[in-house]
C-alpha cells in the first residue's frame, strides 16, 4: 500500500492519484474531471519569501500613495485605496464598502503576512506555530483577495474620466499593478507544495 504523503485527491471529485514529479510547465489534471491536480513549482523558499517580503513593500506603497489625483480648473484631488473605502462607508451601501476593505485592503495583508510567517519559519527548516492555521487561511483567504479586480476598476476610471478631467495616475496604481502581478504568482498558486516541503 502506497504511504499517504504520496498521493493527490483531486478536490472535486475524490479521485486518488500518485504524485508525480512534474517538468517545468507541466501541470497534473484529474482524469476524471479535468481539475488541475500539482503543477510545476520552480521558486525555491527562498525565491517565495523574497517576492513576499517584495509584496510586503508593495502593498505599504499600494494603501499609502493615491492611486490618482485629478485635477478640474486648479482644484486637485487624490485618493488613495483607504479614501475609496471611506468615501463608501459614508453613504448608504455601507456594506459593499466592508466587503471592497476585505478584497483590496485586509485580505492581501493578511495572505502576505501568512505566507511571510509560514515561509520565514520553513527557510529555518522547521514548522511555524499554528501551521495548519496558517496554511487554510492561505487556501481561503484566495477567492477573496481581488486586487486585480480592483487594479482593473482604476484602469476604467483613469480612462474614463481622461477625456473630462486630468487625471495624473498615482504611484499607488504602479505598486497596485505590481502587487497584483506578484500575489497572482505567490500566492494565487496552489499551496500544497508547502505542506508537503514541511
């Protein structure tokens, strides 16, 4: 009998696999139903807790810079990602802006600080405290981090408002487009490589 660290269940139908050892580019998919089961990892620790760290910085400059200033006949005027959401707290759809501070602002500080700890303790070569913890909150907190999402709603809005206002796009859009990219790499990736190195 195969020892269970060895083997993949695919997560939407059940079905037990081997693990394999994967080329670059290579992906696992479930014959069954098609799902991606392992795909090819090629960042070591170190590499993943360099671009978590990069994320890190990336993220203060994202919530601290205005993301655009528009100026109208000399007035100007900034936001930045926390002014959106207090611009929509103050009315009446005060739940959407909850949910717009757990995609853009909480949930990616929080996949950035787990991947941080978790990775910090495995470049010592041992578990973090609170590991398996850490590791499902990895695993949830992705379908909820939307900082594309949000990167793309900017996008429409500086090119919206280009042709009434002049709209200067910030150093908060450039760290945001950055941060996207990297989160998507680091931690939109599946993350049982992780459990399995540890």
């Amino acid at each position: 009998m195969a020892h269970s660290d060895k083997l993949i269940i695919c997560e939407y139908c059940d079905s037990v696999y081997r693990q394999a050892a994967l080329a670059k580019h290579q992906t696992a998919r479930c014959v069954r139903c098609g799902a991606v089961l392992q795909r090819h990892d090629g960042l070591s620790l170190q590499q993943r807790l360099a671009l978590s760290l990069t994320a890190a910085i990336l993220l203060v400059f994202a919530n601290c810079y205005p993301v655009m200033s528009i100026n109208f006949q000399g007035l100007r005027n900034s936001a930045t990602l926390w002014d959106s959401v207090m611009i929509l707290s103050s009315g009446s759809i005060t739940f959407i802006a909850l949910v717009a501070a757990l995609a853009i602002i909480i949930a990616p500080i929080v996949q950035v600080a787990l991947l941080i700890w978790v990775l910090g303790f495995a470049l010592a070569a041992t578990r973090a405290p609170a590991f398996n913890l850490c590791m499902r909150g990895l695993e949830g907190l992705r379908p909820w981090s939307m900082l594309e999402v949000c990167l793309l709603g900017a996008l429409v809005a500086v090119i919206k408002l280009a042709g009434l206002l002049d709209v200067i796009p910030g150093v908060g859009l450039v760290a945001l487009a950055a941060l996207s990219v990297l989160l998507i790499y680091i931690a939109g990736r599946d993350v049982r490589d992780l459990w399995d190195q540890l």
